[in-house]
C-alpha cells in the first residue's frame, strides 16, 4: 500500500516539478505557491491517511484533486513537452503546446468536475428486453430489476441516493429485483446506514443478490482477513438481515402456475487479482434438465471463461467493470481490460448483461451515469 500511496504523490509532484522549473521560472513566489497546493495538501493526506487510517473525506478529497488538478496538469505537461520537442523544426510550436495544454487541461478539469459534483448522481433506469426461445409461456414478460456495485461507503451515511433507488425500483413494480455484487468498499461497517434503506427493496419474488470481489473485505489500510468467505461472512449476514436471498454458490426455483425458472447464485469468480472462489457445477447441482436458468456471477469475465464453454445458460447477469465509471459515446477505458464490459452480449444462443453500475466505488461518473436495468423477459413468437 506504501507503493500506491508514493505512486500518487509523484503523480503530483513530477506536472508541478515541469511547471516550476520550466514555465515559472522567475515567476512570483506566490504563483509556485499555487501551483503546488493541491500536492502538498494531497501529501498531506496521504500521510495522514498512512498513520491514522482511510476515511470517506480523506479519500475524496484526494480523488477530487487528483481528477481536477493532477489530471489536467499531466495532460498539460503531455502536450507542452510535444510543443517544445516540435519547436526545434517550428519555432512557435512551444508557445502553441503550452496554449493548447492550458485549453485541454482547462477542458478536461472541468469536465471532471461536473463528473464529481453530478455526474455520480444522476439515476437512470434502462429498459431492456431479451428474447428466448426457451422460456416458459408463464414467464412471458416477467421483469427483473438489476442493480449492481452500490459501493455504499462512497455515500458515508448519506442515505439520499439510496432512499432514491429504492424509490425508483419500487415505482418500476418488478418481479424479482437481483443484485450482482460489491456492497461495500472496504468494510461491512459501512452497510449500517444503509440497512433500514435497502431492506424496503421489494418484489414478488424477492431480492437475491450474489457476492463481488469488494465483498470479501480485502481492499483498504487496515488488516486484511486470510480467509476471503471469512471476510465475507459480516457482508452476507447484513444482506440476509435486510431480507435479501444471498446466493453462495447456489439457486433458487421461481415459480408461476406451476412452472419454475432458476435462479443461479455464484461467488465471485473472475481473472486474477480478483478472487476466484465460485463454484457453478455445485450451484447448478440438483436442477431439472433443460430449465431455463439465470446466473447471476460478479465478473463478467466468468462467462466467457466457464459459462460458455461449459453450460447452455441462456442468461448471465454481471456488474463490476462500471464501466471505469468514465464513457464517451460507446467508448470507455473498460475495453482495455474486459472484452465484455457493459450492456448487452449474446453469442450460440446465450446471453451476457453487464450493469454499468448503481453506485462506484469513488464519488465520480461521467457518461457512465448510474443505473438501475430492467430486464423484461420474452419468448420466442
């Protein structure tokens, strides 16, 4: 963890050392003061932070500098370092890169800090709806509502975005309501404000949720469990108090005039580093042949890595990319890590769904707006 924290220092100091030492030179001590505020008072925290602990404030704090100031001033120090390389061959390339950083960086600031104060904020609620061949006639538009990666520990004990979810959720009047993953960020002390909020969550067939990677307690400064269900257990005891259908590596018949569907629940199972501890052959053991299933698995690298291959699943519901909590248009920096990163994928007949998330793990979005998906159900004409 001391590596990450010195990453981010230097992430600071090194656009601020340029700034100095190359633009400012002979400039008013005033202005260097400026200039490296936001490092010094990000080191601050970071040590801070090192000696006495993580707190909510702390962390966006450090986010909100390092997106609205370190940020643009790397971007700043990009272009102004191609401006002067370029002004060997043109002389006025130097003065032009330092005047297009500023225009970037001033952009790009601004840009991050709409993603900040807003963009984190603004719920939506996504309509879909998924063809199958093998549905039963009596789940003809049955509807599910899906939510993902709530993160709760971003909102502190700020219950409104929350209470709003649960509004929205309820408004939509679904059949079943899921949830795929990553509750917390670090540390199931965090779901206590949010309890009482999120066990209002309600459908005819329940909530079921399943386990992400944040849920095994394993991120943060502090002691880490060596037992990842260990870390686990405080998570999924609150869920099952709120009400919710946890499902550990198991399933659930839903059931109408006397015809089931299931519901598979698996813990998180995905590519390294993330924990990989699902167990989809003991979740599906006991199920009739041929029943039209729906898995619901954290990482959506599971499918491609074991439901495809493996199962004829016609439906897997995934979340945790959130899409780098960062889209424009169609294009988000998730494609560079996941080949399946939000919405829809269909291939030999089965069907992957990735929420782009509800909440995020930092207090920030920007083109990937929060969401809540409603999944409606339909047969084959």
């Amino acid at each position: 963890m001391s590596i990450v924290l010195l990453v981010l220092a230097l992430f600071f100091i090194l656009p601020d050392l340029y700034i100095s030492l190359v633009l400012l030179r002979g400039a008013a001590w005033w202005a260097h003061v400026m200039v490296w505020l936001p490092a010094i008072v990000t080191i601050v925290l970071l040590a801070s932070i090192r000696f006495f602990g993580v707190s909510s404030v702390k962390m966006d704090v450090i986010v909100g500098l390092l997106l609205c100031i370190a940020l643009p001033q790397l971007l700043f120090v990009f272009i102004s370092l191609i401006g002067r390389l370029t002004s060997f061959a043109w002389s006025p390339a130097s003065s032009a890169g330092n005047w297009a950083g500023i225009a970037v960086g001033a952009i790009v600031s601004i840009a991050m800090l709409y993603g900040l104060l807003f963009g984190w904020k603004q719920l939506t609620v996504k309509n879909i709806e998924l063809t199958f061949d093998n549905l039963p006639t009596e789940f003809e538009g049955y509807r599910i509502a899906q939510l993902s990666d709530l993160h709760v520990g971003t909102y502190g004990s700020n219950t409104a975005f929350l209470e709003k979810v649960v509004r929205r959720v309820d408004e939509e009047h679904p059949d079943l309501v899921v949830f795929t993953g990553d509750i917390i960020n670090t540390s199931p002390e965090e779901m206590v404000p949010f309890e009482n909020t999120l066990s209002r969550l309600s459908a005819e067939d329940g909530v079921m949720s399943v386990t992400g990677n944040h849920d095994y307690c394993l991120y943060g400064f502090g002691e880490r469990p060596s037992n990842p269900r260990e870390g686990a257990k405080k998570v999924v005891e609150a869920e099952r108090h709120m009400g919710w259908q946890v499902l550990l590596n198991e399933h659930r018949l839903v059931t109408r005039d006397g015809v089931q569907i299931a519901v598979i629940g698996v813990e998180n199972t995905g590519k390294p580093p993330f924990p990989e501890i699902g167990n989809l052959q003991g979740a599906m053991e006991g199920l009739p042949d041929g029943i039209f299933s729906i898995l619901l698995s954290h990482d959506p690298s599971h499918w491609r890595m074991e439901v495809l291959p493996k199962t004829d699943i016609p439906l897997m519901l995934s979340g945790h990319t959130h899409a780098a909590q960062l889209k424009i248009g169609s294009w988000s920096p998730s494609r560079w890590f996941y080949k399946e990163w939000g919405g829809l994928y269909q291939e030999d007949g089965q069907s992957l769904f990735i929420s782009e998330g509800t909440g995020g793990s930092i207090p920030f979005r920007l083109g990937a707006t929060p969401e809540i998906i409603i999944i409606t159900l339909r047969r084959s004409k």
